[in-house]
C-alpha cells in the first residue's frame, strides 16, 4: 500500500522485452536506499515488484495488463517518474490510501496557471466518472491529490481538476504536464468498494422487503 506521496523522481534507464511485457530499469537511488528482493515500488501509480536493485536503482517486470492500462506502453530511457516506496504500517497516512493498481488513464484537457499554483483539467473514461467526486481523493501518476472540481454527471465527456501547489509542482512530474499528456489515474479505494456493494443490492423494492422480518417477530 502506499499513500500517493512522492518520495523521488526517477528516471527510466533500460527497457527490455519480457515476453509479452517488458523490463524495466530505474534510476532511483532513494527508493533502493533500504530496498529488498520483492519489495514493492510504485513508478507513477503502478505498483511494481522489485526483481533486482543495487545502489542506484532496480529493475522490475511490467506486464501486458498493466502495459494496457498504463501510461507505461510505450516507456522508453530518459522518461522522468514518480517514485514511492511502500508505506510502513506505523507511518503517516499523508495523502490517502493508494494501492498502485491503476484503474485507467486520462488526458490533460487544459492547465491554468495561477499566482503560486496551477490548475489541470484531465478527461476520465466514463465508467470512472461515477467513482470521482469533488474535494474527494484521486491519485493522478502516483500523486495523492484533492480533486477540486469535477463534470457534471450526465456530461458525455467525463473530466475533472485538481490544483497543484508549488512543492507538488517542484516534488513530482506533475509540474511538466502539458495539455495532451496521458496520466494513470487511480480512483478512490473506497468508492471502488461501494459501487461492488451496491451491484449486489436488489433493485426492487417488493424483493427486498420480501426478504427482511416482520417488525415485532411472527404473530
């Protein structure tokens, strides 16, 4: 698990084939500072698996679900990353609960800079739109971030906005986001949780009563 706080960026320097997915090698000194066999680093919201690592970096396998759900297709040398170690079970809970397992990506629609801070408005695929909601929680390429403003819920194309102060400008890769960058987007565990629940809840009201007892027990 880990909490959508940027601890360092990285920079992609090897790619390989894999069978159908790939190799990955990062630069990410910090990251690997404590890193072990199996532990689990997330590279711009993807959660993956440390196969090999030595005082500058590691390496880990990407595979093609991922690949097709990422912004990773497609990575090459030279990409900058955000990098996040797990989090230890007696840190803070800085930004809010992340998992790594990306849901999808979007677009960045439009960016307004501000006095001190700057504004994207990045598109979300349609069956996300639901799990968004304003003030809520969504992690944009690894980053915890308070969603500021969000698509009304019948617009045909989905989109919302998160304001980005200048230590997440400074601190992540967010800061060189321009309009037409793709970001993997990680919506609220939460959310996900209750939209599961609320499949398996009857829809018709007679069957649903149907079900419950009578109040004050049998006569």
């Amino acid at each position: 698990m880990f909490t959508g706080i940027v601890e360092e960026i990285g920079e992609v320097t090897a790619v390989a084939p894999s069978g159908d997915g790939v190799r990955l090698t990062v630069r990410a000194p910090k990251a690997v500072s404590d890193a072990a066999h199996g532990d689990s680093i997330s590279v711009s919201g993807v959660c993956l698996t440390v196969v090999d690592h030595d005082e500058e970096g590691f390496t880990a396998d990407v595979m093609r679900q991922t690949l097709d759900m990422s912004t990773l297709a497609g990575v090459a040398p030279g990409r900058r990353v955000n990098l996040e170690r797990a989090t230890a079970a007696h840190g803070r809970l800085g930004g809010h609960i992340v998992q790594g397992h990306v849901d999808g990506s979007g677009d960045v629609i439009d960016v307004r800079p501000g006095a001190e801070w700057r504004v994207l408005r990045i598109s979300l695929p349609s069956d996300l739109a639901p799990l968004v909601v304003d003030k809520g929680s969504i992690a944009v390429d690894g980053v915890s971030l308070t969603v500021s403003a969000v698509s009304a819920p019948h617009d045909p194309a989905p989109w919302f906005e998160v304001s980005l102060i200048p230590e997440t400008l400074e601190a992540t890769t967010l800061g060189d986001r321009a309009a037409g960058d793709r970001v993997n987007l990680e919506t609220d565990i939460l959310a996900r949780h209750v939209r599961r629940l609320l499949a398996f809840t009857p829809t018709d009201p007679a069957g649903a009563s149907a079900s419950a007892p009578n109040e004050g027990g049998s006569r």
